[in-house]
C-alpha cells in the first residue's frame, strides 16, 4: 500500500469518527444544555469540513512515483 492511500484512509477514518462522535456528543448533551449541545455539533463540523479540504489537498498534490 502506498502512502497515498494510506493518508486517504486515515482522513477517512477520522471523518466517520469525528461524525459520529459528534452525533452522540449532541444528543446526550441536548437535554441539558441546548446551546452547547449545538455549539459542539458547529465544531465537530467545521473539524469535518477541515478533514475534507485535507483530504482534497491530498488526492490533488501528493506526487505519484
């Protein structure tokens, strides 16, 4: 497996991780505090659209050998 692929997977993993913690985290604190419940769900999604941008970056400039 090349390092391409590699760095492909992990972003992806970290992607599904980050949803998904994010899903729980908001549900389970929704109850109690609204407001923070949304504001966590707000950083758990600009830390997904950053994973995205990377993972474009990835696939566009790293160099095939």
């Amino acid at each position: 497996m090349n390092k391409r692929k590699l760095f492909i997977r992990i972003l992806v993993g970290l992607i599904v991780l980050t949803a998904a913690a994010t899903v729980v985290a908001y549900f389970l604190i929704s109850p109690v505090k609204p407001w923070m419940a949304f504001f966590i769900a707000c950083c758990g999604g600009l830390l997904i659209v950053n994973f995205l941008v990377s993972l474009f970056l990835v696939n566009r400039n790293y160099k095939k050998k």
